[in-house]
C-alpha cells in the first residue's frame, strides 16, 4: 500500500518483502511507485521510478499539473513520432518559432541532425515516459565524451520544442527538461579591439578578403549577411548599408536575414566607406554581390579567410575571426558613446535585451560609476 507520502516500495515477486512487509530482510532492489489521487476525476496517476527521489520529483509535478487542472487528456506520441511531425512541420512553414516566424534552413538541419541522436536513444518511448534522470545521465554521457556546452544544449532543443508542444495540447503535464541542469556556458568570445588595431588587420589584407573583415569590423554584419551582401544595398553618398539578405551556405541560396530584426539599416563609418570605395574601383563592377562583383552568387567564406589567416600571419598580427569581429564592433561602438537602443538595431538583435547582456561589461567606467555611486550612498 501507498505510504500517507504518496510513495510505495515495490519488491520483486521473489523477494520475501514482496510478500510480507514485516520480513525480516530485502533480497532485491525495489523500485518506487508515485501515486497521485485526481479528486476531480477520481483517476489515480501512477508511474514507476528506479530511485525514490526521482519518484518524488515526478510526484511534486504531477501534484502540481492536478491542482491547477493541466493533467494531460490523451495518450502522449512517442519521441519518435513528435520528432518526425517537428520535423515536417519546419520544413513547410507550419510549425514556427516563438516569434511567430519560419525556421531558417540552418535550424532546420541543426535540429534535424541532433533528432537523429534523440531517436535512436528514446524514440520508442512516449513523451510522457522520458523522465528527467534519462535526461541527466544523457548529459553526463556527452560531458564524458567532451561535447562542450553550447552542443549539449543544442542537442536537447528539438526536445524543448517537441514538449512546449506537447504541453500546449495537453498532452503531456510535465516537461522532463523542467528543472533540469546543464553545464555552464564558457563564455562567448568577445574581442574588444582598438581602433589603431581593427585599421592595421584590416590593411594588412589583400583586397577580396579586405572588404570581408573591413564589412565586419566597421559594420557588425555576420558571416551570411556580408557574403549576401549586393552593391545595390550599399549606399555610398548616404553613408548607409541596407541588410536585406543573406548566404545561406547550408542550402546554397539566399535567405532573408537571422530574424526580423536581422532586416535593418546600418550607418557607414568614413573608413568603411573609403574600403568599399576602392574595393569596387578595383573591381570596375557596379552590381552584383560586394564580395563577388559582377556575380550572384558567393564563392565559399574560406576564399576569404584563408588568404587573411596567411596575411596576418605574414605581417606578424594576431589573427582574428569572422564572427570575433562582429562583437570588436560592438566593443568599438560603445567606446564611441553609442546607446544600446541603437546598437541593438545596428547589431539586429532581436531586442535591446541581449545588446545589454552580451555587451553591457563593455561600457567604459561602469565599475569605476557603480563604486564610486556606492562611496556616496556610504558616505551619507
């Protein structure tokens, strides 16, 4: 019988508690029943547990989903089959992402690669029967293999999906994934470069691979943004770029940019200006891609930063990445005294939120401002 916590031991058939609860020993290893009693329905919802503390972990849950009335009303899909209805669903358009929009091609393989590792573990089971101690001991595996943070989590978000979704149909009470730990991020890269050394990297750069880091150093675009880039978006006497497109190196075509606020309008600084000018002097072209005058299509990223590795390497500079550049902008835009709100934009961050969180160290004096606002408070 169920103790008054809601938890009973369950024993083997052969062991001689099964039979009698006062015997005087245990020859097995029992398992852990949760039992919750649903007043409204009159239903009881049991699960099994290897271990007590997982069966009371589920228990606190469920006992939770039943007071507020979110106990699911069907059976759940299997892992397998959520995975293939997410996976279809991408790809159409029908299913989105919170912000209401499509997946972008690059997702759409990203998840469908780390679905495939989630159904061969789990694909037979139903959604309702992964528990979070499955989960545990699989992030545990990829941490004993020396998978680093960002992909242990990469590899677990089709099942964030899978389970908002399960829950918004209530199909499912609990989300395994609730509660559970992961490994701490280590940290983006994030270079802060000086004006002095942001110019000479980019000099020292024959003049394909010039205009590629003179894009991301003086603009803040990404990688697919500068290779999407025309010279129809580039506007010279106004000293703005217009993002409106982007590389997909993936699907081999052009996308719109990473979201909605991906699509924005950045200012042109004198130096960046100067570089594209002679970029399309030497080129003699007036349409097509900056990257690729003449053309529509975009040669592969290492045409570009191969040549700069060597360069750099040559003219004895520390080298640095596409991506790297894109936060030595950001770096370079605070130093200049440009707010948030308007970094946030030039960066096409989906909001002012994750300027403030990625960059907001960077703002010159805050620990200086934040002490010397405290010595004053004190000093009261």
């Amino acid at each position: 019988m169920p103790t008054s916590t809601g938890l009973r031991r369950i024993h083997s058939r052969s062991c001689p508690r099964h039979h009698s609860a006062t015997a005087p020993r245990c020859s097995c290893t029992p398992t852990w029943q949760a039992i919750v009693y649903d007043a409204r329905t009159g239903k009881r919802h049991r699960r099994n547990f290897k271990t007590e503390s997982a069966a009371r972990a589920w228990r606190a849950d469920t006992t939770t989903s039943v007071r507020r009335g979110t106990m699911p009303t069907g059976p759940a899909q299997t892992i397998r089959d959520a995975a293939t209805e997410l996976t279809a669903g991408m790809t159409t358009g029908a299913i989105r992402n919170r912000s209401g929009e499509a997946y972008k091609p690059a997702i759409i393989r990203d998840y469908s690669a780390a679905i495939k590792h989630l159904v061969k573990r789990w694909g037979a089971k139903r959604l309702d029967q992964l528990t979070r101690a499955d989960l545990r001991r699989y992030v545990e595996e990829l941490q004993a293999a020396d998978l680093g943070p960002s992909t242990i989590r990469n590899r677990l978000m089709p099942l964030r999906v899978i389970y908002r979704r399960a829950a918004e149909d209530g199909s499912i009470a609990v989300s395994p994934l609730s509660g559970l730990r992961l490994p701490p991020s280590r940290g983006r890269r994030e270079a802060a470069v000086e004006p002095g050394t942001a110019a000479a990297l980019v000099a020292a750069l024959p003049i394909g691979p010039r205009i590629v880091y003179a894009l991301a150093l003086y603009a803040g675009l990404r990688r697919g943004e500068i290779l999407g880039l025309g010279w129809a978006d580039v506007d010279t006497d106004a000293r703005i770029i217009h993002v409106r497109q982007a590389w997909c190196s993936h699907t081999a075509q052009m996308t719109t940019p990473k979201s909605s606020a991906g699509t924005r309008i950045i200012p042109m600084p004198a130096e960046l200006r100067r570089h594209l000018l002679e970029h399309r002097l030497a080129a003699a072209q007036t349409d097509g891609l900056v990257c690729a005058p003449g053309q529509h299509r975009p040669p592969t990223i290492r045409t570009f930063t191969d040549p700069a590795q060597e360069a750099w390497e040559a003219a004895k500079l520390a080298p640095i990445g596409l991506h790297e550049c894109r936060h030595a902008y950001a770096s370079l835009m605070i130093a200049a005294g440009i707010d948030f709100k308007h970094l946030s934009e030039y960066m096409g961050h989906a909001g002012i939120t994750v300027t403030i969180d990625r960059y907001g160290h960077l703002l010159p004096g805050a620990h200086e401002q934040a002490a010397a606002a405290l010595d004053r408070l004190l000093a009261t």
